[in-house]
C-alpha cells in the first residue's frame, strides 16, 4: 500500500527571551497534512513519526516524536514538539532545522525546512519601539478598566509638540493611534480608534468611537460610538452617540442628535437635537434644530421639520420645507415617475410632469395599449346622468376645505373600470368625461338636425296658409 502526504503546511512558534512577556508562548510545529493510500483519502488513526534534523540531507535526528493523528477525508492536525518541550528548544535553538514524515516506516517525500515565528502575548510595555531624530516613533502601555487590561496603543510620533497622544489615565485602555501627526484622544476614551491623519481629535467621554483620518476633524465630548471616515475640518458635536461623518468638507452632526448620518459633501449640517436624521450628501443641505428623523439632499436643501424628505436641484437657492412629515422635490428640469418597462427596459407606464408644468402628464402612448374595445357612447351618457355626485371633504382635512365628485364605489359599479374600487384614477375619469361629452355631442346633433327639420315643415306650412 502505497502512503502520501500533500497539502502540507507547518510552522514553528519558539518562546523568546523577552523579558515582557506576560504569558508562556506556544512551543512547536502546528502541522497540518492530507495522508493519501493508493491515491485514496485516509479516514481513521494512524500513527505519524516526525524526525527534526540539523541538514536537509544525512546525518541523524535531533529530535523524534511519533503522534497518533485522526484523519478525515485524509486531513489531520498537530502540534510537534509539545510532548517535550525542553529537548524541542534546545534542539531547534539556532533556527536551522529541517523536518522529515514518516508513515509505517516509510518517509514520505523529502525534508522540509521549518524556520521560526514570533509569538508575543501580553506585552506589559514598549515605550520607543523605533526612534527617529531622537523622538519616539511607537510607544504601548497596558492600562486596567471595566472589560479588564487592554494596552493603550500609539504609533507616530509620540512626543513633541506635534505629537500623538492617548490621555495617560486608564480610562482610555484599549485606545489606538494608527499614525499621523497631532493626533489626540482624550481622557475616557475607552476602545477608540484615531488611524491617521493630521491633527484629528476625540475629546474626552467618547467610548468605542473611530475617526479614520483627515485633517482637523472632530468627535467630541460624550460622543460614543460614533465615527467619522474621512475629508477635512468635520465635526460631530457632544452627546451625539452613534453619529457618522463619511467624509467631506466642514460637515458637521450638531449637540444631541443622535444616530445621524451625514454621507459625505461639501458644508453639511444636521442641528441640534434633530436625531436620526440624514443627509446623503450634496452642498450646503440642512437639517434644521430638532427636525427629527428628516433628510435633506441635493444643493440647498432645508429639512426644517420634523420627519420631513428634500431634495433639491443644482440651482444654488435654499429650498426649505413648509411642514412637518412633508415630501418636497425642487426639480427644474422636470420630473418623471415609471412604473413598468419593456424587456429592453423603454417605460411603458408612468407620469412626467415638464419643466414649467403644474400637473402630471400620463403616459397614453397608443403603442403602449392593447385590447381595444369601442364605448356605447348613449349608454355611458345615461350612467353619467345617473351617477350620484357630492360635495363632501375629507375626514384628514380642515372642515373649510371641500370637493365635488363620485364616490369610488359609484364609479366602478357604473364604469367598471380602473384598478382600485377605493380610487379614481385620473385617466379613467377624463375618459369617461371625454366620451361622455362625444354621447352628448350626438344627442345634440341629432336635435339639431330634429330642429331643423321641423322648422322647414312649419315654413312650408306656413306658405300653404292663406
């Protein structure tokens, strides 16, 4: 029975000699393997020999082990070297050393070269891992907190007058600075991150926030969670938690607005105590004070209410809402809805409304029916003279403000036609009012040519008097 083994991977983790280190590091090769007999995936135990040697070839085994392995579909695990750890180390201490497998007495393939990886657990401190021009370039200290000990992290500079800087207290443990110049995060800044950049700040009470770079961008006091990815001179205000910045210029998420999101753009801002609110993106869009779960797009555009949506066109105005739970859209070059397309994607349904325009165009493109029928115009004239109409208002509206028309029931029960028996779509009505006044058309020919006819019989008859 022929035995092979492929798909190898292994590597040797040696305890080193720093004095710092917290915890015993693991010792040995983590070896991993796929055992093959006459081409076929080993599954059960077999007994695998592990010989370490000081030469790729020749010469005698520094180091045996013999492991039981249990393979699966031919896959196996395990550690050499944890059986005895002291001969392991003093017998792989200058890092050359090459590995040889054997399987039931036959090795299998050539000796493999193993070389070392450093393990590092719980470094207590590393002030001045790399200096330059006499400045430390690294610093990490551990500090104790509520979650227990995490290290407090800073690489750049971290001395000087432009340097990085993690508060000092404990407070702050588990705090990272990725890099940059003039960095700051503050006291009781637990679990925050400041990446990079130039002169970027998290002030102080602001737990588990991110700012990943930029220049000169804030998140300040009593901010938790809350993050800003980028762009220049941004800012999210104090007690706003879990607020986002995405990037930009000058954005900013003002005091107490919580779990808002501004996307990115140019001089953006959410006001006070306008929580969860948005704004997309664009130029100089607002969020005004407490216009809570609002969102403003585009150029200009002024969410001024609560629960409000804006959008507004490149034309450089503000566009504010005029009220609460309001949809506005400033769209000078008119506006189009669709509601169903062909298979090469051309609408086939919808509404435009033109530049200009005050009402909405719809589609009634012939090549956009089917199934046509022709309308028995005298009989649809009869249901329009028997169809109950009102004046009536809305139960949602002021009492002053009032309509004139059928009841949707009416009209479908008379027309049959539309798609909602609670609606009346405009189309339907101008249809029926259009054919309406084509039925009303022939009545009034009809009479006419009556009227006509009569008036030659009485001239006639009047010309027989004497």
């Amino acid at each position: 029975m022929k035995t092979a083994c492929v798909l190898v991977v292994s590597t040797v983790m040696i305890m080193g000699n720093a004095m710092w280190v917290a915890a015993s590091a693991p010792v040995g090769v983590n070896y991993q393997g796929r055992l093959l007999e006459s081409g076929t995936p080993v599954n059960g135990s077999r007994t695998v020999q592990f010989d370490i040697y000081k030469a790729s070839s020749g010469g005698s085994p520094v180091y045996t082990e013999s492991e039981s392995v249990t393979c699966v579909d031919g896959l196996f695990s395990t550690v050499v070297g944890d059986a005895d750890t002291s001969t392991f180390l003093s017998a792989t201490a200058d890092g050359t050393v090459w590995l040889q497998v054997t399987v039931g007495g036959t090795p299998l393939g050539s000796r493999q070269r193993i070389v070392p990886a450093l393990s590092a657990l719980h470094a207590l401190t590393s002030e001045g891992l790399c200096t330059t021009g006499g400045l430390k370039a690294a610093e990490m200290r551990m500090a104790t907190g509520s979650w227990g000990d995490a290290p407090i992290v800073i690489l750049g500079i971290s001395e000087g007058s432009s340097r990085n800087d993690v508060d000092g207290s404990d407070a702050s443990y588990g705090a990272v600075i990725g890099g940059g110049l003039d960095n700051h995060v503050g006291a009781s800044c637990p679990f925050s991150t400041l990446a990079g950049g130039l002169g970027n700040l998290i002030d102080h009470d602001s737990a588990s926030t991110v700012l990943c770079g930029g220049r000169e961008n804030t998140i300040s006091y009593g901010a938790n969670y809350a993050a800003i990815g980028g762009g220049n001179y941004s800012k999210i205000y104090n007690g706003s938690e879990y607020g986002f910045i995405g990037s930009g210029y000058g954005n900013e998420i003002r005091a107490n607005s919580a779990s808002c999101a501004i996307g990115g753009g140019y001089l953006n801002a959410i006001g006070a105590n306008a929580q969860r609110s948005t704004i997309p993106g664009g130029y100089k869009c607002i969020v005004s004070n407490d216009a809570q779960y609002a969102l403003a797009a585009g150029c200009r555009a002024v969410a001024a209410h609560v629960g409000c949506f804006v959008w507004a066109d490149n034309n450089d105005y503000d566009f504010p809402s005029t009220g609460v739970n309001q949809f506005q859209v400033r769209c000078t070059g008119g506006a189009r809805m669709v509601t169903s397309i062909n298979g090469s994607g051309t609408p086939t349904a919808g509404v435009t409304m033109s530049p200009g325009a005050g009402s909405w165009t719809s589609l009634s493109d012939r090549e956009a029916k089917t199934a046509f029928l022709p309308v028995d115009k005298q009989a649809l004239l009869e249901k329009v003279a028997g169809l109950p109409m009102e004046t009536w208002q809305y139960k949602s509206q002021d009492a002053s403000i009032r309509h004139i028309g059928p009841m949707a029931q009416d009209f479908r029960e008379a027309f049959g036609v539309g798609e909602d028996p609670k609606g009346i779509s405009t189309v339907d009505a101008d249809g029926v009012a259009l054919t309406a006044i084509q039925g009303l058309y022939e009545v009034v020919k009809q009479q006419k040519a009556e009227i006509a006819r009569l008036r030659e019989r009485l001239t006639t008859l009047e010309q027989k008097t004497p």
